[in-house]
C-alpha cells in the first residue's frame, strides 16, 4: 500500500456523507458510500471541473433489454454528477457513465486507530 | 470523354437514390379494388381529386423519365452506375396522407408494381419496398412477404411530414420486421413543408427556402428521436440510411447532441455510447452534392462525421439537379475513400455483393 494520508476522524465521515479534502497540492473527495470509504480525485477529466464538489451524491437511471428497455432506478447513493457539466461517475469504481471508455482512479482508503487515510 | 467519366469505369458504381415515377394510373391495377376509383379519379380529373392529392397534386403527373426497366437500365449505365436502387417519387409524400388506408394500400399497390415492373436484380436494377407510417402492423406485413425478394434491397421510410418521428414506438414492428429481414430502412425527405414540422416553415415564400430545409431538417430530426428513444438498443442489427438531405449537416448534429448527452444522459440510459458513435455507424445519401467553393472544405465536412466510411453516393436522378458519380470521384477525397463512397459503403448498406447479390439470402441458401 502507498504512503498513507491522514485526512480525518472516522467520525468525521458518516454514511452517505462527502467531503472534499486537501492533501498537499491534491484536492480529493472523499465518501462514505453505505458504511465503505471511498477517495476519488476532484478532477473531472471532461474539463477539469469539481467533480467532487458536489451536492448530493444520487442514484441514476438505467435501462436494460430484460426490462424492455424502461427507464429504471440504479446504483442509489452511488453516483456523482460533475457540476460543471453532469457527467456521471459510479463513486465506488470511479467508472464514468457518460464517457464508458474512461474510469477515473480511486486512492486507497484505510482506517486505523479512528484515523482515516488516503494512500498515493 | 473527360478524366473523371473515364475514371468512373475502375470504380464499382452504387447509386443509392434513383427515382421511379409512379402515377395513378400505374398503381391502380396493383390496388385493393375499394382504392381503385380514388386513383382514376386522380387520373381522370386531377383539379378536384381529393383523396390521394398529397401524392398527386392536381396538374401531375407528368409523362414518366423512362417507361420500362431496359430504357432505365440503359439510362444508368449511361451514367456509369453499375447497380441503381430504386425509390419512390410521388410516395415520398405518403406521410401527409391524412386517410391511412389509402394510403397503406398505395403503398401495398406501389412495392406490387415496383417488384414485378420494376426490379431486374440480374441487370443491377434493386430497390426499396415502402413502409407506410400510418399502419405498422401493415408495413411490417409488407416488409416480410417481400424479405426474400432478391431485388429488394432495403425498407423506405418516408420522413417528410411524418407525425409522430421515425422513432417512436408505434413504428417498432416496421423496424423489427426490417431487422428480421435483413433489410436498411432508408429515411428520406423531400420538399414538403407542414404546420407542425419542423418548425414554422410553411411560411416560406419559395422553393429556395424549402429545399434549403426541409429534407435536412426532416432527416435531423427522425435522426434524433430515433437516437434518443433508443433505436439503436431495440434493433442493434438495424442498418440505416438517410437520403437526399446532403451531409454537411452532420458534423453539427453530431457535435450538438454529443455535447447535450453529456448533461442528459439519465434520460437515454439504453444509449450505451455518445449519441454521435451511433450517427457515425449509419450511412448518408450524397444528394444534394453540397460541393463547397473550396472542395478541400467539402472533404473536411465529411471527414468531420468520418463520412468515408458513411458516405453514400446517391444521384436523385431524375430530379432536378440530380447528381453524378463523376462528381464525388473529382473531389480531393483518397482512392480509398472515393471507392468507398461511390460503391463500397452502398453494399455495406445494402448487404449486397458487387453484383447486387444480397448476401442475407445467399447465405440462406447455402445452409439450406
């Protein structure tokens, strides 16, 4: 595991709650996606815009060849959507939904001791 | 002879877009009789007709470009296209038919006619059975008895004035039937203005104004809900084709919806790509040739859209300023490129082989 970056409390990161936190010259969202930890850059590659910054962390829609193709309810408290221009990443894989040929990277989470940190 | 006619003969020639001219009185004999005095009286006294004046406004027909297949084929080898696919002309305006029984029958009266009059897939001479909006169930009926037809080669979809777009799913069994089949469905417009469609240019004073828009904007359009109520999800194998709506066009809808899915996506989920991927995979009648004062910025537009490998030529022959393959073959385009779009691309559209053979069918025959 990389050097790790202490961010916080655990405490300070209840479920289903984010936050943007500094890390050096890194500005990193971190979430809190039903009880596991997630830290994603707050770096949209579209445009470089705020991607954690946003909010509320959602779900999206989906539609599959199963269900006849109707529009249906996925991936609840998962889901971000860049403020700038709403593209959608799935928080807990960093996979965007609008461009499929592009994930963005997740850091490493840890928790010790209380302490929650980011590895990079 | 010049360079580029001479030229024509290296290259295996498709031309996507030849029209027939059907009348009244050809129709007619090909017709559910309940139809047939609607069609006479168009024939007979054209300034009263009332039913079927959509197609045929009062004062038309006119003597027909060509009266048998021969003098037709004759007439597209003297273009140099080796194989010519064959599409309606009055039919083109089926959707503004307000009666749709009439107008499903003139559309099962037309691909009658069309495949016994018409069709000489042994002489290179295709075509496109009719689809009309007005009855799905009837259309699709249409496209499976002639599925296995060897000189049909595609499903024609008339967009001008339809209502509701192309892409709604009341039109599925029509799209379902052509997939099944094997078969394009070819969109096409023509020079008709509506109330609703696209958007106020009924008002427009002249032909000019008309022919600027209506085939582009009806193409964009059909384009667009077909997209964006998932076409491409419900019928994946679907080939399409757009005709006589040009093509410099598409590097704005491409961009336009790309740039809008980004912020819409949760409304298209069962668009697995950018809308413009999709567009990219469909292929485009040349006609009208929009041949750009720079021909260098001609060549730009359509590699913009990587029109090479989407790009089909299509002469609108015989109407007004129809177009040849001369044309595109003197365009600063590649080899590759021009041989793609005055032939090969068609028989990807098609699924034809370079003698007009469709390859659904020889396939079919070869595991029998």
């Amino acid at each position: 595991m990389n050097e790790g970056h202490v961010v916080g409390r655990l405490e300070e990161f209840p479920e289903g709650s984010h936050r943007v936190v500094t890390v050096g010259r890194r500005r990193i969202g971190v979430f809190n996606v039903k009880g596991t930890l997630h830290a994603l850059p707050n770096l949209c590659p579209h445009q470089t815009g705020p991607l954690c910054e946003v909010k509320k962390v959602t779900g999206t829609t989906q539609s599959r060849v199963e269900n006849d193709w109707a529009i249906e309810w996925a991936f609840d408290k998962e889901i971000i959507a860049c403020p700038w221009h709403g593209i959608e990443y799935h928080v807990p894989t960093g996979r965007c939904l609008t461009f499929p040929e592009i994930s963005i990277r997740s850091y490493e989470v840890s928790v010790d001791d209380g302490e929650v940190s980011v590895h990079f | 002879m010049d360079a580029n006619h001479a030229r024509l003969g290296e290259h295996l020639i498709v031309d996507a877009s030849v029209h027939v001219q059907e009348g009244p009185l050809d129709l007619l004999p090909y017709c559910d009789e309940a139809w047939r005095p609607a069609l006479q009286s168009i024939a007979d006294n054209a300034k009263t007709a009332g039913i079927g004046a959509e197609l045929w406004p009062p004062g038309l027909p006119g003597e027909a470009t060509t009266a048998t297949p021969e003098e037709l084929k004759a007439s597209v080898t003297e273009r140099g296209v080796d194989l010519a696919v064959l599409c309606p002309t009055s039919l083109q305006k089926l959707s503004m038919v307000a009666h749709a029984e009439f107008a499903s029958a003139v559309a099962r009266a037309y691909n009658a006619w069309l495949t016994e009059t018409w069709l000489r897939p042994e002489q290179g001479l295709l075509g496109c059975v009719v689809a009309s909006a007005h009855a799905p169930a009837d259309s699709a009926a249409q496209i499976e008895k002639y599925a296995s037809h060897p000189g049909v080669v595609g499903v024609y979809l008339p967009g001008a004035a339809v209502d509701p777009l192309w892409g709604h799913r009341k039109y599925d069994p029509i799209l379902r039937a052509a997939e099944s089949a094997g078969l394009p469905v070819l969109l096409n417009s023509v020079e008709v203005m509506h109330p609703v469609f696209p958007f106020n240019t009924h008002g427009f004073d002249t032909s000019l104004a008309r022919f600027t828009t209506s085939d582009p904007f009806s193409m964009m359009v059909n384009l667009i809900d077909m997209i964006t109520t998932g076409v491409p999800a419900r019928f994946p194998d679907l080939r399409v084709g757009v005709l006589g709506a040009g093509v410099t066009w598409m590097p704005f809808l491409s961009l336009r919806l790309d740039k809008v899915y980004l912020e819409k996506r949760r409304e298209v989920p069962f668009l697995a790509e950018r809308p413009s991927q999709y567009l990219k995979g469909y292929f485009y009648g040349s006609f009208p040739l929009e041949d750009a004062p720079n021909p260098d910025d001609f060549v730009t537009m359509v590699d913009l859209f990587e029109g090479e490998n989407a790009m089909v030529f299509a002469s609108g022959w015989p109407q007004d300023g129809y177009d040849s393959a001369e044309q595109i073959l003197a365009l600063p385009f590649s080899d590759e490129a021009k041989a793609k779009i005055v032939g090969g691309n068609a028989l990807r559209l098609f699924n034809i082989d370079e003698r007009g053979h469709r390859l659904s069918l020889s396939r079919e025959a070869a595991s029998r």
